[in-house]
C-alpha cells in the first residue's frame, strides 16, 4: 500500500500539469483585430434645431431622417488605435420640424461630406470585447437649409462586432461652422452596418500574458531538459578540446619544423646567390658585359634547378646625371637583364624587375661628394633577391 502512494502521488502531479497546460493554450478568445479596412452604410439623423442640447431627445421636432441608407464611409485604422474616415450623408430638413429655432416651411435636402481622425478607447480602457469605443476630431463642408459651410467636428460613438468582420456602428458628431454666418451648429447620430477587411489580428493582452507564461514554461523544461545533458556534454567537450589541444600542438611542432627548415633553406639559397655577385654597368650604359653573362648564366643554372625559385631583378644607377635620367637609365639595366634572362628559357612569370635610379646607393657618394670611379662603379648595378620560394 506503501509503494502504491508516491505512484499515486507523481500520476496526480502529471495530471495537474497538463491541464494546467491545457488551460494556457492560446484560444481565438486571445486574439484580437489591430488593424483594418472599414466601410459602413446606414442612416443618418440630423438635429439642426438651434438648441442642440436643450432639445437633444426631442426626436419628433428636432431630428430630421430620410427612410433610406444616407450614409456612407470608408476608413482606415491601425494599431495604435488611430483611424482615419472619410463620410458622406444625406438628409432631408422636413416640414413642421425645428431648424435653426424656427419651424421648417419646406423640406430641404441636407448634404455632407466630412472628414475625420477617431481613436479607440480600448487602448486605454483595455480590451472589452465585442464594444468598441472611440473618440474623434475632425472637419468637413455640410450644406444645410440651403447654407454651405465648413464645419469642425467632434465625435463620440462606439462600434459593436458580431464577428471578425460584421458590426453596427453608433454615433454622435458635433458640427460647428466655421463662420457663425454662414449658419447654426447641429447634431448629427448615426446607424450604420459596418463591415470590415484586410484584417490584421494579434494577441490582446490577456493572450500575450498567456504566450510569455508559456514561453516562460518552455524555457524551463528546456533548462531541465540542458541541465539533464549538461554533463555528458561538458565531458564530451572536454575530451574534444584536450584532443584538440594534443593535435594543434603536434601540428604547431611540425609547421615549426617545416618552417625552420624552410627558412634555412631559403637562407642558404640567397646567401647562395648573393655569392655570385652583382652586374655591374658601365658609366651611362644598359648592355651586358661578357662576365655579366656569365654571371646571370649562373643564375640560371640555380633557377632551373629549384623551379619554384621566383627572383626579383633591381637594377641601380651612380649618382652622376640627372634624377629623371638616372631613373630611367636604371629601368633600362632592368630590362636588360631580365631580356637575357628570359632569353635562357626562364619563365616570365618567374623573374620581375623594378628601377630605383640613384635612390638606393651602397655608398656615400651622393650628389656633391668626391668619389673615385671604383667607388661609383658600385653603385652602378643590378642585384637580386627572392621573391618566393
């Protein structure tokens, strides 16, 4: 009996969780329409009676009605709560009503056009479900007992939906005219079916309290869920990164190695070519002698036996002559010395050349300094180094 109660006990456990969870599951009742396309049509009611408030229900003197749709709007709202409306109605001023404190004689047509900026109290008040309130401002020209004037508006009212799509609208608009002229302020109430589309929905704010609970339960199962792992997987790094460690040291002795035999290697090669001297030109000359020949034939010779061997020819000048002159005296030397080279089968991808004139001399005999002829010779040359081996 004994054993059978912490069974018991873990099976009630599990239970309660999932319907727990079941009652957080997010339903159609947490998500609510933010934006949207409205169109309305209905009717109109228009109280011109010069005492708006004082006769504000007298529906029988005061308000003015026609027994057909005479509205008509389309409007825009979005999901700060702003919406934008254009309206259009028509009435009709009856005989024997009130208008402008006095009793009609005729009928007179009514015509307005009207423009407006509404805001959803739900945004403040929370969301209320199927009532929908909103405040507006806004402007418009009515044509009214055969006076047209500008109005300034101000409205109340509030919407009520069946569905995502269908619902009524009511509401009252304050209208005043911009020149007192031009005629009296009015009332204008509103009924209206409205419809709306290009529905954009989201979470209200009892279903984003459920989705961050749920995201919260999830983020928990998924920390027990790491924490049950987590050993396995720090042993498993571990021996990863000490294998890593043991193959990027074998790897580091080895490129060391390679790469000290490389260098000795290179350093022999161009202690092997420094050894073969340079080519010495003679005072304003770019030709080659016949023991300049025979030096670059040497050259060759250590070329074609280490083919990846790729050198670089830079030829000089003495400080003799002019800047211009000298450069291009020693850009002459250059070529010279890589034609002869690569007139013995060398690659031209091999062997590259540049000319620095009287740039780079060997001794002090610059501009202005007594030297002997032996000392500018020296500087008169072209020497090579290695690009790449």
């Amino acid at each position: 009996m004994n054993s059978v109660r912490p069974i018991l006990l873990v099976m009630a456990l599990i239970f309660s969780a999932l319907t727990f969870a079941q009652d957080l599951e997010l339903t159609k009742k947490d998500s609510i329409v933010q934006s949207y396309w409205l169109v309305t049509v209905g009717t109109n009611a228009v109280d011109d009676s010069g005492d708006e408030f004082g006769k504000l229900l007298d529906i029988d003197r005061a308000w003015n009605m026609v027994p057909y749709p005479s509205r008509v709007s389309i409007g825009r709202y979005f999901k700060n709560g702003i919406g934008l409306e254009a309206i259009g109605s028509h009435n009709r001023y009856k005989e024997g009503k009130i208008v402008d404190n006095v009793v009609n004689p005729a009928d007179v047509d009514y015509w307005g056009l009207d423009f407006r900026v509404s805001y959803d109290l739900n945004m403040i008040l929370g969301e209320t479900g199927f009532f929908d309130p909103y405040v507006g401002i806004g402007a418009g020209y009515t044509d009214a007992n055969n006076q047209g004037r500008g109005t300034y508006n101000a409205v109340l009212g509030f919407r009520t939906w069946f569905s995502d799509h269908w619902g009524l609208d009511f509401n009252s608009t304050g209208k005043w005219a911009m020149n007192a002229e031009n005629g009296t302020n009015h009332i204008q109430h509103a009924l209206g079916v409205a419809y709306r589309f290009e529905v954009e929905k989201g979470l209200s704010r009892k279903g984003e309290e459920k989705l961050a609970l749920l995201k919260e339960m999830e983020e928990e199962q998924q920390r027990v869920q790491d924490s049950i792992a987590q050993a396995e997987e720090e042993a498993r790094l571990l021996a990863e990164r000490l294998q890593r460690e043991k193959e990027a040291a074998e790897l580091a002795a080895a490129e060391k190695a390679k790469k000290d035999a490389e260098d000795a290697r290179r350093a022999a090669l161009q202690n092997k070519i420094n050894a073969l001297g340079n080519v010495y030109f003679k005072l304003n000359s770019s030709y080659l002698t016949s023991n300049d020949k025979e030096l670059l034939d040497q050259l060759v010779a250590i070329m074609n036996d280490e083919p990846g061997l790729e050198i670089r020819i830079t030829a000089h000048t003495d400080s003799r002559g002019t800047e211009t002159y000298n450069q291009w005296l020693s850009e002459r030397r250059a070529e010279r010395t890589v034609e002869y080279v690569l007139s013995k089968g060398i690659a031209a991808d091999r062997i590259s050349h540049e000319a620095f004139g009287e740039t780079r001399l060997v001794n002090e005999c610059s501009d202005g300094v007594r030297c002997t002829e032996e000392q500018h010779t020296k500087n008169r040359r072209s020497d090579f180094e290695i690009v790449k081996y």
